[in-house]
C-alpha cells in the first residue's frame, strides 16, 4: 500500500512537472527522476534493456540468444538493399554523413524546409527519392529489414536528437500530448502503462520504463517476427482498443520524436530478440 501512495504522488509530481510548459530537458530530467524514485535498481545505461532491466532471469536467456541471434539472416537481406547501387550509380551510403555509419541516433529530426518531424525511415526514402528510385513502402518488410540493417552500423551510438527552434518544439509538444492522452474503450495513455504502471505485470508481460524504449527498435519478437516502432504503436493502440494510426503519419512521428528525445545519452542496441 506505501508503495502504490509513493508512486501515486510521484505520479502526480511528474505530471505537474510535465504540465507546467517545461522544456524537453526539464521533462526528460522529470522522467528521470520518476523512475530512480520507482526503479532504484536500475541503472540509467540498462534503460535501453526494456523490461528486461527488471527480470534478471529474462536478461540472462536474452544474453544467451543474442550471442548466436535467430534473426541474422533477415538482417542480411537489409544489408543487401543497403549496397545495391542505384541506377545512377550511387548507394544509399551516398546520403549519410560516414556512410551511414552512426548516424541513426540523431533521427528523428525536424525538417525546417518542410515544417515536419523526419524519421530514419523518412530519411532513408528521401534519399531514394533524390536520386531517382521508387520510395520503400512504410510498414513494409522490404523497410523493415532495411532500418534493422541500417541501423546496427549505429549500435552503441549514444541516441543525441534535438530539438531547436519555434517550430520544432511544437512538434515535440505535440508528440508529448499524444503520449499522455487517454484513448480508446479502456481509456489508456502511454503513459498509463510505461510511467503509472511500470515494472507491473499485464498478463505475462512485464510494462518498460519509457526511457529507452526507442533505442533498441526494430526488434524481431519471438526470434523472427519483425516489429518496428511503429508497428508497435498501432499494437499498443489495438490492445487498449483505440483505433491505430498509418505508418508515417503526423501523429505517429511526433510520438516518435518526442518518446526518442526521452532516450537521449543512452546507447542504441539495435536490432534485438523479444519473447
């Protein structure tokens, strides 16, 4: 009972903190302090483990996996995407600063030009788009695979998005409020989940810290079912019965840019096995 009242007031310290127009640094230290208070026995660097900071028993059988992991293959044949050259002779390299190499962490990002939040796998199809190729389907498994690929020549890279400017913080807003609103027939947030509920238990799966969770995407769930981050709000949506958004969408980006900005320092360990 002390337990659920202490959390219940850190609770509400958070959200006063959240509501009172403060900025994503003071919002992410707010977080920060939430789960210290609730998760003493967690580092700040294992936040990219997911629940699997919480399970020890869990961590050990995901070391295991992960020393000969059942998705190798899937990841090659984003490799194979990543290198085939484009008509006009270049490659997707061609469009990154070091070839791609750590990189990923600094998306998403807020384009300016176009007054939007920009995804990796925005980036990726506008860098197809600029040299003459068909753009990849969001959502697809051609996509999918691509970014698991992609993003792996960022692994350990320390995930460093920014947020600057009028614009750009409204969008971050935006994203925030999408995480904190209550939708559908059960009438859930993110939040409700990932910072009222986290390290509870919903059925047999153990509810994440926020901070981190977009550091370690796509994941191959069960060995082999790829999973983007995306692909895991419209599951989230479904299971708390709200309707779920597209692939891309406004609103999806924004969620993603402001739920990437809560992962900052920490380093990307992508792409991974979940039960």
């Amino acid at each position: 009972m002390r337990r659920r009242l202490t959390a219940f007031l850190a609770c509400l310290f958070l959200g006063a903190s959240l509501a009172a127009n403060a900025g994503p640094a003071e919002d992410r230290k707010a977080l920060t302090e939430h789960y210290k208070q609730r998760l003493p026995g967690v580092k700040f660097e294992d936040y990219v483990l997911g629940a699997l900071a919480l399970n020890k028993d869990a961590l050990d059988q995901y070391e295991s996996i992960m020393i000969f992991p059942p998705f190798v293959n899937d990841v090659d044949e984003g490799r194979k995407t990543w290198e085939k050259p484009f008509k006009n002779g270049k490659k997707l390299a061609s469009c990154f600063d070091g070839g791609g190499k750590n990189v990923a962490g600094n998306y998403p990002q807020f384009d300016n030009a176009s007054g939007k939040v920009v995804t990796f796998e925005g980036a990726l199809n506008a860098c197809l788009k600029a040299n003459g190729e068909a753009e990849l389907k969001y959502g697809s498994t051609v996509m999918g695979l691509l970014v698991s690929y992609t993003k792996s020549l960022s692994d350990g890279m320390k995930v460093n998005v920014k947020v600057e400017g009028p614009a750009a913080l409204a969008a971050y807003e935006k994203g925030k409020t999408h995480y904190y609103s209550r939708r559908g027939q059960l009438n859930f947030s993110c939040a409700t989940c990932h910072i009222d509920n986290v390290s509870n238990f919903v059925r047999s799966e153990q509810l994440s810290p926020m901070i981190g969770q977009a550091a370690h995407w796509p994941e191959f769930r069960a060995g082999t079912e790829l999973t983007t981050l995306q692909r895991r709000f419209q599951q989230c949506n479904s299971q708390t019965r709200a309707a779920p958004l597209e692939f891309n969408s406004e609103e999806y980006n924004n969620l993603e840019y402001f739920l990437t900005y809560m992962s900052n320092g920490l380093p990307m360990q992508t792409p991974v096995f979940r039960k």
